[in-house]
C-alpha cells in the first residue's frame, strides 16, 4: 500500500519543524504553545493548554487563543491540499462564528474533521479560477471529553492564473 502522506504532513508533523514555522511566521501561536496532534486527509487536530500565557482574569482561557487553535485545526487542512499546488491557490479567512459551551481549562483540543470537503472544494476552486467560499467547524473539547467551544471559519480560495 502506498504511503499516502503529503510532504506538507510529514513538515507539520515533525514538532521540530512546525514549532520552528510558529516561531518564524505565527509567534503568538508558538508563545501560546499551539501544537499540531494530528494531521491527514481527513482531520486536522490541534490542542492549547490553559497557563498563565492563555489566561483570561476569569481563570479560564482566553478567548483569542481558543480561536488561534482551532482556526489552525481548520487552516491546516486548507494548506495541506494547496501546498505546492499547480495551480496555486491563494485562502484567506473571511469570517468567523464562536459558540462557547463550558469554561476552558486544562488541554482544549481543537477537532475539523472536514478534510475531504476541503479536498472538493479545492478541486472545483482550480477547475472554475473562480473565488470559492466555504466553511469549516472545529470542535474544542477538553480532557474529559466536553464540548467547550465551536469554531465556524468561512474560509475563501481562489486559484490563481499563471498569466504574468
């Protein structure tokens, strides 16, 4: 059987790599200490632990880092069906939604479990050169398996031309 992981995982997925990435290109994402659990064709899963760096006065996490978790749960799964793409393909967020159903504490993982959606709707981005709008759900639950946060992204890609 063929190894089905992209070149794009296997940089995710090695720890030192992607913390070396955050560092570089998402410094707040790596000062928050985001890390990336699990990343394939179907799922992209991330988790952020409650400390003093991810706090709100009201001794749960801030909201702004629950967000940077799981719109990295769902942005992964962007990147990894466009990375060195032919065409290319530019994504962009374009919106945002949050329900928050529990106080978060302790280690919040961040679950989209959209990667075959993605891998559609990227295909049909390239096929028309057109912008294409869709959204993605990302479930944070915590260690006992609560939900304590939805995330809905509304993400925007489009392909671009190779016309210089």
């Amino acid at each position: 059987m063929a190894d089905s992981t992209t070149k794009y995982q296997k940089l995710v997925n090695n720890g030192f790599l992607f913390r070396f990435y955050l560092l570089k290109s998402l410094p707040l994402a790596f000062l928050a200490g985001i890390r990336v659990q699990r990343l394939d064709q179907e799922q992209g899963v991330t988790t952020v632990k409650y400390k003093w760096m991810t706090q709100n006065p009201f001794r749960s996490m801030y909201f702004a880092c629950m967000a940077m978790a799981a719109e990295m749960s769902t942005g992964l799964l962007v990147m990894n069906e466009i990375f060195e793409s032919k065409p290319s393909v530019s994504m962009l967020v374009i919106g945002n939604q949050a329900t928050f159903h529990k106080k978060a504490v302790g280690e919040i993982t961040f679950t989209c479990a959209d990667g075959k959606l993605v891998s559609q709707i990227i295909t049909k981005a390239k096929q028309s050169q057109e912008a294409t709008v869709f959204d993605l759900r990302s479930v944070g639950r915590n260690e006992s398996g609560e939900k304590v946060a939805e995330f809905l992204f509304s993400w925007s890609v489009k392909a671009k031309s190779n016309k210089i």
